[in-house]
C-alpha cells in the first residue's frame, strides 16, 4: 500500500509496476510532453518537469521506498532534481556510453542557443534605443555649441572638443551572450575529447601492452563482447555501438594503411570517410525537415477539426474533418519522426566527437610508431567487435519504446513515398 500515487499517476503505470515498465513510461510520457513538440502550449514545460522528477524518484529502489511509504516530501535526492532537460538527453545510451562518446549536448544546447538568440536581439534593441538617446543629447551638445561659436566664445574649447574626439580610441566590440556561450561550448568540447582520447589510449592498451600475440587478441575482444552485450541493451545501445565500430574500423584501418607505400590506400579511405561525413549531415537535416512538415501538417488538421467552418474541395462538395483516430495516427507518426530526427542529430554529433578523439590516439607525437600501429590495429579489432553486436529475438522485443518509434515512423515514411 502505498500513501501517495501521483508519481505513478504521471506516469501512467501501477504502484507495483516493474522497474522496466517505469523506464519505458517515463521515455514515452517525455516524448509526448516534450516542449518542442507542444510549442503552443505553455504549460508542456511544467509537464515535462513534473514526468521528469517522478522517473528520477521511481526509478531509484531507495527513493522509491521512501516515496511509497511517506510521500514526495521524503522522497527528494540529495542533490535536488535534475534539470528535465538534461535527463531527457539521456535517451541515447545514457550514462552507459560516457566513456567512449562523452556528454551529448546537441539537444541541450539548440533550446539553451534559442534563449540566448533572443536574449541578444533584446539587448541589441535595448542598445540601439540608449544610442538614439545619446545621439539626441549629441545633438543638443553640438547645436549648443554651434551657438557659441557665432558669439566667437568658445573656439579654443571646440578646438579641444575636436581634438579628444580623434584621439578617442575606437571602442572594442562587445561578444554577445550567444558568441560567448559558443566560446565556451568550444573549449568544453577541447577538454572533453582530451579526456575521451586518454580513456580511449587506456581501453587500447589493454592489448597494446601485452604480449600482443594471437591468444591476447582473442581475449581482449571477449572482454569488449562482453562489455557490448551490456551495452546493447540500452536506449539506442545497439545503434550507438554500431556507430562507434564504424568510426573505430574507418580510422583505425586510414591509419594502417597510410604507413605503406605511397600511403594510397589510407587516401582512399580518407576521401571514402569524408563522403560519408557529407551522407550523414544531409541524412541529418532531412530528418529534421520531415519531422517541421509533419509538425506543421499536424497544426493544420487540429485547426481544422477545432474548427466550426464546413470544408469543401475545389468542386463545392463537403470534405469530412480529420477525426480524433486520425490526429492520434499522426501525432503517433510525428513522435517517431520526431526522435528519429533527434537521434540523426546526436549521431552526428557522436562521429564528430569519436573522429576527433581517434585521430588525437593516432597522432600522439609522444607515442612511438610501433605503438601507434598497435592502437590502429586494437582499434580495429575492437570496431569489429561492436559493429557485431546483436539482439536476440527476446532481446528486441525488450527494446525501448523510443526505438519502436522511430521504426514505425521511418517504415510509413517509405510506404507514403
């Protein structure tokens, strides 16, 4: 028995709902109260802060036992809520795959960059306003001092007046709050790949260390299967380590290859790379756009049917209204497209990241070729390993509601081409 419900109530699931069925609410309610895809409603923030602190509460044993047997009250972590925000980004892999890809922040950031864009435009008419003042008072001055200058009083001070005006140094530009948290963002990531690159060299010499003969290669990758069979069972696990494999085995085998003669054979896969990197960023704006059309489409037919007017086509006859199945049916399909936009965004950005630490592992100038040549080939047989990571058939049917999404978003998107 418990004394409060309105956690679970939030949720949507039974006070006696198993750890997995409160994970899978909690990705789903967040979906659907999201602020970016409620942007006319005011209140969706609230909402998604209230789903959010109920998961952080029910999905900790501790906090939960507190929560059912003495109410919210008892039931607040030490370090206070997180922000929803920054528990939502943790769809993809979560805290799981800190240590290969680091913080995604391309979410995060787009709602924070919005905030400081228009916080920028109001200071820029704010000062644009304080100038026009200051230009009026200028004016004043000069016509005052025009005046004087007829009385011939005054031509040793305007002579000064002049003077101090060119030899005023120009003032220096101002960043504006969105420049500045660029800034900022920049040299996060410079440390955050610094960091990644050494986990990266330490994970790598595991082998690079060893005797480094056929025995030690089998038995550092059974040590990352294992690691891979955890890992693939987070939200986007598997395409994440899919994601990483790719990265590992490109830039591990551009490497090796580089060291023989001439080098063509790491061109090669260079240029191959560098048209992939094109492939995905068009990939991701694609999504992107699919999941505004289908934004703006659902808008439009809720208008519609919100509305009193009869529709009629081109011919005068009447056309029935879009019906609460069929606005469920789209807001359904506009979830999924929705995610898969955002999961095209953070995978972007999680090749981005890996690139930059591999290349940083395999171009260390204090490390020695021999060495180097170890990491490369480590990498590649830890690629390998990750881009076979599998599912069993049991193990999909478990697979996070955001995942089902994006499947059925992208399978109606091809039967609507």
């Amino acid at each position: 028995m418990v004394v409060d419900t309105a956690y679970y109530d939030l949720l949507g699931v039974a006070p006696d709902a198993k750890a997995i069925e409160i994970k899978k609410a909690y990705r789903k309610k967040s979906i659907q109260e999201h602020p970016d895809k409620n942007p006319n409603d005011p209140s969706a923030t609230e909402r998604f802060q209230a789903i959010s602190q109920a998961y952080q509460v029910l999905s900790k044993n501790e906090l939960r036992a507190k929560y059912d047997k003495f109410g919210k009250e008892e039931a607040i972590p030490k370090e206070g809520f997180e922000d929803a925000a920054e528990q939502f980004s943790m769809i993809f892999g979560g805290d799981a795959f800190s240590s290969y890809i680091g913080e995604l922040t391309l979410l995060k950031n787009l709602q924070k960059t919005g905030e400081l864009s228009a916080e920028d435009e109001q200071d820029e008419a704010n000062e644009k306003a304080k100038s026009e003042e200051e230009k009026a008072d200028l004016d004043d001055s000069n016509r005052a001092a025009e005046t004087l200058k007829k009385l011939h009083i005054s031509e040793s001070s305007e002579k000064a007046q002049e003077n101090a005006t060119e030899s005023a140094p120009e003032k220096p530009k101002k960043k504006t709050k969105l420049e500045a948290f660029e800034e900022e963002q920049k040299i996060e990531k410079e440390r955050s790949i610094e960091e990644l690159s050494k986990l990266l060299s330490d994970r790598l010499s595991i082998l690079t260390e060893s005797d480094y003969n056929a025995a030690c290669k089998e038995s550092f990758a059974k040590k990352f299967e294992e690691e891979a069979n955890m890992l693939k069972m987070e939200s986007f696990g598997l395409d994440i380590l899919h994601t990483i494999g790719y990265v590992y085995c490109d830039k591990g085998q551009i490497f090796l290859k580089s060291q023989h003669v001439w080098g063509f054979g790491g061109v090669f896969q260079s240029i191959k790379a560098k048209s992939g990197v094109v492939m995905d960023t068009l990939k991701t704006v694609s999504a992107a756009l699919d999941a505004q059309n289908t934004m703006q489409e659902l808008e439009k037919l809720k208008a519609v049917a919100e509305s009193n007017e009869i529709l009629r086509d081109d011919k005068g006859q009447e056309i029935a209204k879009p019906t609460q199945e069929e606005l469920a049916q789209l807001e359904q399909l506009l979830m999924g497209k929705v995610l898969s936009a955002a999961w095209h965004g953070s995978k972007f950005e999680i090749m981005s990241t890996l690139r930059s630490v591999c290349d940083k592992v395999l171009e260390d100038n204090q490390t020695d070729k021999r060495t180097l040549i170890r990491r490369a080939e480590a990498l590649v047989i830890l690629g390998k390993v990750f881009k076979k990571a599998l599912r069993s058939k049991v193990e999909q049917e478990e697979a996070q509601i955001f995942e089902e999404l994006v499947a059925d978003a992208t399978k109606k998107k091809s039967r609507h081409k």
